[in-house]
C-alpha cells in the first residue's frame, strides 16, 4: 500500500468535504429564503421566485448528497485504521489466540484516536468526553471500563 497516496486522497476528501459543506449551506439558505418568500408574496413575481425554487432545490438536494457520503479527514483516518486493524485481526492465526483483554485495549486505543483527533481539531476535550461518557454508563459498566482503561479510572476519578 502507498502511504502518499494514501494520506493525500484523505486531504483531498477531507477538502471536498468542506466544498461540499459549504455550497450545501449556501444553496439550502437561498431555497429556505425563496420558498418562504414564495409563500408570503402575492404579487406577479411569483414566477420569477418559481424559477429560483427550481434551480435550489436540485442543487441543494446534490449537494447535501455529496456532503453525507465524503468523509472528512478523521472519518478516513479512523476508516483506515479500524479496518486495518480488523483485517489483521480476523485473517492472522495467531490474532486469534490474543486474549480478551487484549481486544479491548486495542478497540479502547482505537477510541481515544478518535478522541485525540478530536481534540487536536478542537472539537472536544478528552476529559469532557470521557466524564460524558461515564455519565451514560450503568454501574457494572463503568466499573469494568475501569479495570480495563486505566486512563479513564484516572479521569472519572480525579476530578
């Protein structure tokens, strides 16, 4: 596998992404304004506003389209990452002997790479999201990811 290309087709989705968020954004706000405006006028310039709905509406509809089915760069990075990981894990003989505390490190390790990658694009602290985390959890659960993740032992306790 070549890692360039590999690294530069994740940028070029994670940009087409953004292109498509914003024309997305532009195109719904124009439709909203002129179907609104269509329904309050009365007057002759309905069928000037009919014209407007016509051509909004398909571009909308395109490229909200696109937007959904474009990974952005942490989508790609945690696509490739998993699937690598659980391709290793499914097709190598000697995956199968890991034991299972093993495999839930590697899938919590997986999930604070994401985490991270959040936090380095400033969408979340990790903190935040593991004491959100916490707060969703039942009692035999939160104790168990707490034997398993000794960071978020440290976390959820040390507040």
């Amino acid at each position: 596998m070549n890692w360039y290309k590999l690294f530069y087709w994740m940028t070029v989705a994670d940009n087409a992404h953004l292109f498509f968020k914003v024309f997305a954004g532009i195109f719904t706000v124009i439709a909203v304004i002129v179907t609104i405006w269509f329904l309050l006028d009365e007057t002759d310039s309905r069928k000037e506003l009919k014209k407007w709905i016509f051509w909004s509406y398909p571009f909308t509809i395109f490229f909200w389209a696109f937007l959904i089915f474009t990974p952005n760069k942490r989508d790609a990075l945690l696509i490739v990452a998993g699937g690598g990981t659980m391709n290793f894990l499914t097709s190598d003989s000697t995956a199968k002997q890991i034991p299972h505390e093993l495999s839930n490190f590697v899938v919590t390790e997986l999930k604070n790479m994401g985490v991270e990658a959040k936090v380095d694009l400033g969408i979340a602290s990790q903190k935040n999201r593991i004491l959100d985390e916490a707060k969703k959890m039942t009692t035999t659960e939160l104790l168990e990811k707490m034997r398993v993740d000794s960071n978020f032992a440290k976390i959820v306790t040390d507040r």
